[in-house]
C-alpha cells in the first residue's frame, strides 16, 4: 500500500487496514509454516504495510504530520563558554 493512500484514510479506516494487513500476515506466517514458502515477497511486504499504518496513527496522535519540530525552549540557545587556559607570569 502506499504512503499516500494511507494518509488519506481516516483514523478508523487505518485501524481496519491495520487488522487486515495483521490478519493476512498470521495467515501467511501459518501457511508457511505448513511448508509452503511461496508467500515470502507478500511477508515482507505485509510487514512493511503494518509499520507504515502504525507510523502514520502515531504521526496523527502526536499531531506531526505537517508541523516542524518544536524547540524545547522559546529562547535562543547560547554558545558554551570556553575555559581559558592562560600561561600564569613567573
């Protein structure tokens, strides 16, 4: 599924997707079990889908899709002071 796609979902289409693509991987995993190994491209394929559909429920939770990252502080970040090593007269 494309990364496009899943973001035009909505949320409860996501969690429906989400089960799909869960369900067809135990299926998968359960056949191969069985011995047969033709379904190894769908495996990873499956696994992909499921961490995309994750990602983007994530992204939508936290609201970052779309918005920059926060500072941590509204003010500018000062530059650490150097210690200064002079060489005492004797």
């Amino acid at each position: 599924m494309e990364l496009e796609k899943i973001r035009n979902l909505s949320d409860s289409e996501l969690r429906v997707e989400e089960q799909k693509a869960a369900e067809q991987l135990f299926r998968l995993r359960f056949q191969m079990k069985l011995g047969q190994n033709e379904g190894v491209k769908k495996l990873r394929e499956l696994k992909k889908d499921i961490a995309r559909i994750k990602t983007i429920a994530r992204e939508r939770e936290l609201g970052l899709h779309g918005a920059a990252p926060k500072a941590e502080s509204s003010a500018p970040a000062k530059p650490a002071k150097k210690k200064s090593t002079k060489k005492e007269a004797r």
